[in-house]
C-alpha cells in the first residue's frame, strides 16, 4: 500500500526470528532499562511496525517497547 501511495519502501533482511519466544528472558529488564528512560513524542509522524497506525503517545509508553520485541510486525 506504501508503495502505491508513492512512498518508497525497503524489505528488511533478517538472519533470525527476533520475535520468537527466545526474547522472552530479557522483557523484564528491558521494560525497566525503558523505563528510566525518558522518552518524547516523535516529531514527525512515524508508522507503528507494531500497531501500523500513526499513534504519537504509543512512542513514550516503556511497555510499547517490550511489546516490540515479542510481537510480529505489521
């Protein structure tokens, strides 16, 4: 849909499933390390690999993060 909308876009070449179960182990300490951090808002509109919509509040959530690490992208 990207491309047909004019926007140029790129497959990503990946050697291994990063999403898979073997990520499980590092969820906690990564939600932690996240959330010390201190994260904004985007400035300008960026698609979710996660959700595959424009959702500027997502980006500051710690627990988005984690998520991405489990979930398949869109």
């Amino acid at each position: 849909l990207l491309e047909e909308g004019g926007v140029r876009v790129r497959r990503l070449r990946v050697s291994d499933a990063f999403h898979s179960g073997l990520m499980d182990g590092v969820l906690e300490e990564l939600g932690s390390v996240v959330g010390g951090l201190s994260l904004g808002r985007p400035v300008v509109p960026v698609v979710s690999t996660l959700t595959g919509v424009i959702d500027e509040e997502q980006w500051s959530d710690p627990g988005y993060w984690v998520r991405q690490v489990r979930e398949p992208v869109c």
